[in-house]
DNA sequence: ACAATGACATAAG
DNA sequence: GCTTATGCCATTG
C-alpha cells in the first residue's frame, strides 16, 4: 500500500489535459472523504512546475495546477505555486475562468476514475 | 504520544 | 458573495 501523499500524486497524474478536479474529491477518491487539507499539503509539497513547458516529457510530473478547491476557485496562497501561475497553467490548456474568476464544473470538472482503477492505483507496484 | 501544520470543506452570520 | 469559526486528517518534529 502506498502511501497517502503517493497515492495523491498516482491519483492526480490521470487528471487529464484541460479538466480540473477539486481536493476534497480527491480525497473521497482515495476513500478519505475528510482528507481534502491532506491532500492539498501532499500538493504544497511538489516542485513548481515550469511553464514553460520545459517538462521535457517526464512522466513522474504532476499536474498539481488542476486541482482547485470545491467551488471553482484556485486556492494558493503559495508564493512558488501562485495563484497566476495556476491559472495560467490551465488557461494554457484551456480551461476558461469567468469574470468573477470561477470554473465551470459543468464544462471543465473531471469525473474521476471508476473504481478498479482508483483500486489499482492505491495498490503498489507502479 | 502530543502539538503543530497545511494550496480544504462546510455552515453560519 | 464575503468573512469567521469549526471539524478534518496524514505527516513531521
């Protein structure tokens, strides 16, 4: 069994291009439904990821930016993981915010894996 | 074991 | 919609 923070990161690679999820679903994912300040320290603790695309295809890289918390809103406070940063990120894969700087869960929410493979991935062996 | 920490969630005013 | 207050829980010192 993993660890919960590897098992975040597992979980949050399959979030694919252009969609966002949110932490505490994350964490109900997981089968934490309360661990939604876990899950967003698990993401404090990740390097910044270059926007300048310079990822250089490692596939170990997560995709911290599409994670925003339960109404639409990015929630950094973080100054190596800025509030700009997140959603330039995302504005580059085009997700679209509105005037009030919300997301559409509508048009942009990840539905989550089924299951299995959420089981799959709590499991070890990468 | 205990207290502190943290990019949350939710309810209330 | 905003601000507070409270509950949450894995990790760390």
């Amino acid at each position: 069994m993993a660890g919960f923070f590897e098992q975040v990161y597992r979980l949050v690679r399959r979030v694919p291009p252009g969609r966002v999820t949110s932490y505490g679903a994350l964490a109900r994912m997981l089968g934490h439904p309360r661990a939604a300040r876990t899950v967003g320290w698990a993401l404090h603790m990740l390097p910044p990821s270059d926007p300048s695309g310079a990822r250089d295809g490692s596939e170990d890289e997560v995709p911290w930016w599409r994670v925003i918390n339960s109404r639409g809103r990015i929630s950094t406070s973080c100054i190596e993981h800025s509030a700009d940063l997140q959603r330039a990120l995302l504005e580059a894969e085009g997700v679209e915010f509105d005037e009030r700087g919300y997301v559409s869960w509508e048009r942009f929410g990840w539905e989550g894996l089924p299951g299995p493979e959420v089981e799959a991935l709590i499991r070890d062996d990468p």
